[in-house]
C-alpha cells in the first residue's frame, strides 16, 4: 500500500471516529477544500475541522474505491447520513505528504446543508 493510499484511508478513518485532532494530523496548513457545485471554499486546518465537525446529522463516509498515485488520489465514497446514502467523489492533491487540496464533487443534486462555520464562496 503506497503512503498516499494510507493517507487517505486515515484521513477518511479518523472523521468516521470523530478523532479531530489526529485528522487534523493528516491536513497540511495550506489546506483548501472546494466543493464546486455549491461554490464552497474552506481554508486552513482549523475551518476545515470545524466544516466536518459541525456537518448536521450522524453521519459516516464508506469508501467505496480508492485510487492513488505519487501525490494524488481520488475516493469515490458512500456518504451515510441519517437515513440517506449519497455518492461523493473527492480529488486529493498532497504537499509535503499531507492533504493539500481536496475537491470534493456530488454525482447526485447537492444543496449544502445550513452551517455552523463561515464557508467562502468563489
């Protein structure tokens, strides 16, 4: 199993367990996450913590495929949240051996949940 592979298996391990602090562990400072079909942009450690901790509902991410390669990866995903199962895929890109930027896209119609945290918009 590549580094990049055991990265990105951790990163999606240690949100199921709630475990912030140890996923924050896998994120680089120069963090962005962008969801393009709402326009949601988060920057830094501490909001993207903040984005997953506070997402509503009980939820818990499945990974479905992994596939990664020197410093990318890309997970297609069940996202279980409450009653719903929905299909994520996200695009990884690593600096430094840590989690750079994540571009995370919906198959499905998605309309952001309201938030807890201040999400930019671009």
């Amino acid at each position: 199993m590549s580094s990049t592979h055991h990265l990105i298996t951790r990163h999606w391990a240690l949100a199921n367990a709630r475990d912030w602090p140890a996923f924050a562990s896998t994120l680089h400072p120069g963090i962005e996450y962008r969801v393009p079909q709402t326009r949601e942009l988060i920057r830094g450690i501490d909001a993207l913590v903040a984005f997953y901790a506070t997402y509503p509902g009980d939820w818990t991410v499945s990974i479905t495929r992994l596939i990664a390669d020197g410093d990318s990866a890309v997970t297609n995903t069940a996202f279980h949240v409450e009653q719903h199962t929905l299909t994520g895929i996200a695009f990884f890109t690593l600096k430094d051996g840590l989690i750079w930027r994540i571009e995370d896209w919906w198959p499905e119609d998605y309309s952001p949940p309201p938030r807890r945290v201040a999400v930019e918009r671009y």
